[in-house]
C-alpha cells in the first residue's frame, strides 16, 4: 500500500517555503530519496513497467541518478494500464481527449491525495499570487460534463475552492456559452468587479474574436487575469500561443502579464505557469527569471529535462529535445513520463517549441514496443 509515501511526498509539498525569487526549492537529495522511493514502488508492483526498465539496464539498486528513471512514452497509456493497484479501484481515471487518434489513454490514480497536493499551491503561485479571491468564470466543461478529464477536475477545483461568490462554467452541450460570456464580461467591466477568465485556447480565440467583431472591446476591471490553456487542437486554430495573448490583451484592455498560460497534461498530476503574473507583483522573481516570463515554471516536485528524440538521454541544459518529467505527485501510476513535445530547458524553466513532426519519434517507438512486450508477458 502506497499510503506512506502519499504522506511523504504530501509533507514535503505542504512543509515547503517560498525561497526569494525561486519559488519552492527543493534541496537535491530531498528530490531523489522520494523519487527513488517510488521508483521502488512503481517498479515492484507494475509488472509491464518492470519489465521495460529491466530490459533498460535499470533497476531499483542499479539506479544511479533520478534522471535515469526510464521515462515513459505518453502514447503507452492508451494501451497499458500503468498503475501499481487493480485500476478498477481507481479512486479517479482521467483520459486523454483522443482528438488525434481514436484510443484514449488512462491515467488511474488509487488516491487523489498526491495530485490535489500537488494542484492548489501552484496554481495560488502564479494565478492568485497576490492573494485576492475573485469571481472564476470558466470556458471550458465542467467535471459533471467531462468527468474523466483532468483540465475539467482542475478547473472544477477552481471554482468550488478559490472562486468567489457567482463564480461559472459558461459551456453549453454545443461548447462555450459565448453569449452568456460577452454578458458576464460587460457586467464585470461595468461593476468593477475583477474577474479570474480561465479557458481553453480556442475558445478564448472564439471569444476575442466576437468581442473584436465591430470594435466591440470588452475592458475588464484592473485586477482581472486570464488563464490559457489546452493548446490548440483541431484544424480550426488560426493563431499561436503568443498571438492569441496579445489579441486577448487588446479585447479586454488588460495588461499582456495579466494573461498566463498553463501547460499540463493527462499523464501528470503536476502543472507548469508562465510566471508574468507572478513577475509583475515579485520584485525578487522578476529578478531571478529575467527575460523568461514565456518560459512555464514547474514546481520543484517535478522535474523537467530535454532528451535525445533517438536514445532519451538527458541532454545538456539549452539543447533542444523531447520534454520528459518526473514527477514526484504520480505516485501510484509511473513518476517519469516522455512527451512528444519538442523543448529545451534553461535555469529549471520550459520552453516549449510544439510536437515533434511526422512519425513518433524513434526512443520513443522503442520504448513503447518494449513497455507492450512487458505488458503481454504480464
């Protein structure tokens, strides 16, 4: 039972303090021994997930460093139950969307404990780093609407715990509730009410551009913030990241630091922020990240390297690759996850460049066989 280690890593999050200008930091060896701890854990009771770092040389006493935790491929959880517990008692399984192809990975969780931990502090760090609690209106569904999705849990979070009194889900069957949108943003520009604005990329996009359609801006209060998120999918997108924030700052005549992205995924139970609303109230963060406001941060329980797209080395720090995490909140499925998104990482900060192109990239492929051949003699 993993309910120790739960505890563990839930008291090392919960007992962390904020360092001038580096956020939560975590001394090495305090990242290692946990890591390694459920490296054990995972490794003993995930036979597919034992059989693969077996055939990669590594194990529980063999392991050198955390980093040499063999990393898994994200594609392996649409067809592998990657947990350490009989997934049908799963407390909660988030499932990826599936918009690009038609399985669904699975991401099972014994106990919410780990990742709920992991949640709150980091979103107060760079969402609500000045304290305020303010109404939350969300474009995107909500859990009852999507209850396997992990965004939708996180939002629902949200708005039942740091959404002020007449906070929303402005989503109808058909998607965003665009016009119910337009009346709540004029009703807080009108008030003075600051308001929190959390949403999937694309439907901000489809709000701006009916909020710019005949100069019909739509100013928010001072205060007021904007959370991105969810990348843009499908063949409907029409602008970049950096586009879509700067349209968005003009439409609601917000500052561009009030507008933060977020990057996390199904897999992880953590997330990583752009820090520009944190650098605009931190004098000591401004500092210490300099020129990195579009670089997302990731707490100190998850760590962030760029690995070979052919081998999954680690690469040196500023060299681009394939984002892998470990992460320290995935305690009862696989702490190290392998992305197919292209990045590099520089003073512990993620700079995302987009997905690999074309075919899964090669040590990825590999890996995947390896994790379905354990998976078959399990």
């Amino acid at each position: 039972m993993s309910d120790h280690l739960h505890e563990r890593v839930g008291r090392m999050i919960r007992h962390s303090k904020p360092a001038s200008g580096r956020f939560w930091n975590w001394p090495d060896a305090a990242f290692s021994m946990l890591s390694r701890a459920l490296f054990m854990h995972q490794y003993d009771h995930c036979a597919p997930y034992r059989h693969y770092c077996d055939v990669r040389g590594v194990t529980p006493t063999s392991l050198p460093s955390w980093d040499r935790i063999p990393t898994v491929p994200t594609d392996v959880f649409k067809s592998v139950d990657l947990c350490t517990f009989d997934p049908n008692h799963a407390a909660l399984t988030f499932m990826t969307s599936g918009t690009t192809v038609g399985t669904r990975g699975k991401h099972h969780l014994r106990r919410p404990v780990s990742y709920m931990e992991s949640l709150g502090p980091w979103f107060d760090a760079f969402m609500l780093p000045d304290g305020l609690r303010l109404r939350t209106l969300v474009l995107a569904p909500s859990r009852a609407v999507d209850p396997t999705s992990s965004l939708s849990y996180m939002l629902q979070w949200a708005v039942d715990h740091r959404g002020a009194t007449g906070s929303r889900f402005l989503w109808t069957e058909d998607g965003p509730d665009l016009e119910q949108a337009v009346i709540e943003l004029r009703r807080a520009g009108t008030s003075g009410e600051p308001i929190m604005l959390l949403g999937t990329a694309r439907a901000l996009e489809v709000l701006f551009e009916l909020a710019l359609d005949g100069d019909r801006l739509m100013p928010l209060p001072r205060d007021s913030r904007v959370m991105e998120t969810g990348g843009f999918k499908g063949a409907e997108q029409s602008m970049d990241g950096g586009e879509l924030r700067e349209e968005l700052a003009r439409a609601f005549a917000i500052k561009p630091g009030a507008i933060v992205s977020e990057y996390g995924m199904t897999e992880l139970g953590s997330q990583g922020y752009h820090p520009v609303l944190r650098m605009a109230l931190d004098k000591p963060t401004r500092r210490r990240l300099g020129a990195a406001s579009r670089r997302f941060v990731f707490p100190p329980w998850c760590r962030v390297r760029a690995v070979d797209p052919d081998t999954l080395e680690v690469l040196p720090e500023g060299e681009e690759g394939l984002l892998a995490f470990w992460d320290l909140s995935n305690v009862d499925s696989v702490l190290a996850v392998q992305t197919a998104d292209v990045g590099l990482v520089r003073d512990g900060c993620v700079e995302l460049h987009g997905r690999a192109p074309g075919a899964t990239p090669r040590g990825c492929s590999l890996a995947v066989d390896e994790i379905l051949a354990g998976a078959a003699k399990a």
